[in-house]
C-alpha cells in the first residue's frame, strides 16, 4: 500500500503508521536504485529546505543538503547565530516567516519543544533532524539498512547497549516496535527509557506482535540478538555529566568478546560519530559485522524519500 504523506511533519517515527513508514522505505530503496543507475529524478525542482542547526552534525547536514541537491532543489544552512532566532526572535515568528520562502523546514535542537512549536506555526512540514527526545530521521536511514541487510524486521531482535534514555533508544523503540521487530534495551539503572515513550513503544508492541525487553546486564542481552545497535555515551547537551557518565557506562561497551555472545550471522550498528574505544571498539567498529557505513549512506536515500514524500 502507498499512503499519502503530504504536508506531514516528520517529528517522531510515533506519528507513522507502519504502512506509512513502509511508504517511506519503498521509495528511499527506489531512490536509491535510481541514484546508484546514475539517474536523479528533478522531483522537487523549485522547492526549498530550510535547515536550522542548534547542535554540529555531519550527516544529517551533508545528506538532507545533497539529497535536495539531486532532486532539483534547494537547501539552507542555518545556524541558531545566523537567524535572528539567536536574538530573542520567537521561534513561532521563525516558523511563520520561513513558511513563507521555503516547502520544508529540518531542525536540529536542543529541546524537542523546539520542534514541536515550529511545527505548530510552520505551514510547511517540519522535519525532526534530531532533538533531545527522538532522532527519528536517524532510524528510518537503520530500517532501511536492517530491511536490506536482513530482508524482513519480523522475527529478528534488536539489542540496544547503552544510555537507554537518549534520542536514538527512544526513536529505536519506537521503529522496531511499529515495525515488528522485538527490541532489548540494556542500560544501566537511571538511564532506562523515559517511561512515557516506553508506554507506547509496548502499545506499538502489542499491536505488531513484538517483544520490548528492559535490562541492565548486556550480556544477557545480547543473546540471540541479530543487530546490536549502540551509541555515545555522552549526547551533545550532555556534556556537563561527561565524567560520571564515562565510569557508570563502562560495563557497556561493545566490543569482539560482547558481539560473539549474539548470533552468529549479528550486524553491529551504530548512528556515528563514534567514540572509538568508549561505546564501541575499533576492532568492531572496522569488523566484518559493522554496517555503520552502510547506515550512514541509508540517511541520503532515506531523507530523499521523506523529502520526496512530505514537500507538497
Ligand atoms: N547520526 C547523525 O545524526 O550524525 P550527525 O550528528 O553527524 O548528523
Ligand atoms: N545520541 C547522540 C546522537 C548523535 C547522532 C546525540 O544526541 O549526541
């Protein structure tokens, strides 16, 4: 089934369907068949995106400019300092002007309030291009990449190992259980998910005949598991709890000897940057197992398809 995703704002994988999300996967597999053919349909010729950044970002930067780039468009960068956002400007005022230029707005933030009140004001779509509650744009490029490296979400378990109450944790819980797929969070006590997101990743669970697991030990954890998923220890925001944070996530490292406890034929993943040596280790990270790469290209093809779908 194709649904119709136009004027959608894409703030968290929650507000999608799992028929939407398969919408938004097809295409980005279509589109990207195409670009590897050599062949870049102008679909959004004449349209805009505007990028507001608070945070630094590699990826989401460089593939949301270069995918409106090969589909005929126009992307800009903003920085909070280059706006006048930086100088009090309401962000509703902000929504409302950049409504009246650009056919989409991607915004990555601090607060996810952030989003959600440029949402409320904006005419265009808004895109979530990572807040401090859910990176959702993140986890659609990974759908695409476990649905390419795997074939199928039903029946496979995703092990998530470390801070359980950040962005990625969340959107993860949110993608598998919509999905289908079982997820197992291992995080230490005082890192498990928010419990509001919890809630509805289990609804989400009930519905799609998915497990959720939440434990503390990632050994146990990792058994069985077909994709082991990590990320940094410390999130950008975060930085003030940098020392307490490096010691209580010692015990969750994903390394050679954790990765040989899952099955055999278990992809490692991680949405990068890495902290090569904390989270993950070099020998995983350039492993025969790591699809990170994989990953990280899956967000140009992914935000194509969100892009190709939501700008009306
Ligand atoms: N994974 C991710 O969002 O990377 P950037 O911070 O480089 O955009
Ligand atoms: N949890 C990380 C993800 C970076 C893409 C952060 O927010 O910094």
């Amino acid at each position: 089934m194709v649904c119709n995703l136009k004027g959608r704002h894409f703030l968290t994988l929650a507000d999608f369907t799992r028929e939407e999300i398969e919408t938004f996967l097809e295409t980005a597999k279509d589109l990207k068949l195409k670009a590897k053919r050599g062949e870049f349909p102008p679909i959004l010729s004449g349209k805009s995106l505007a990028m507001i950044f608070e945070k630094p970002s590699t990826r989401t930067r460089v593939s949301f400019e270069v995918a409106m780039y090969q589909l005929g468009g126009y992307a800009l960068y903003l920085s909070k300092s280059d706006l006048q956002l930086g100088r009090g400007e309401t962000i509703a005022d902000t929504a409302r002007v950049l409504s009246r230029y650009v056919d989409c707005i991607m915004a990555r933030v601090y607060s996810h309030s952030t989003v959600e009140e440029l949402a409320k004001y904006s005419s265009v779509p808004v895109i979530n291009g990572l807040s401090d509650k859910y990176h959702p744009t993140q986890v659609l490029g990974d759908l695409l990449t476990v649905w390419e490296k795997k074939g199928k979400f039903e029946g496979l378990k995703l092990v998530y190992v470390g801070d359980g109450a950040n962005n990625m944790a969340h959107s993860l819980l949110y993608g598998a259980t919509i999905m289908g797929m079982d997820i197992t969070i291992c995080s230490p006590q005082g890192y498990h998910p928010d419990k509001d997101v919890l809630e509805k990743a289990r609804e989400f669970a009930k519905r799609s005949g998915s497990k959720v697991e939440i434990i503390t030990d990632p050994k146990e954890g990792v058994k069985g598991a077909d994709i082991i998923y990590t990320d940094v220890w410390v999130s950008m925001g975060q930085e003030s709890e940098k020392e307490a944070r490096m010691k209580i996530f010692q015990p969750y490292r994903v390394d050679t000897a954790l990765v040989s406890m899952a099955k055999e034929d278990a992809i490692v993943m991680h949405c990068l940057p890495a902290h090569r040596g904390e989270e993950i280790t070099d020998d995983v990270m350039d492993g025969p197992r790591s699809v990170v790469f994989d990953e990280a290209e899956n967000r140009l093809h992914a935000h194509k398809a969100i892009l190709a779908l939501v700008v009306i």
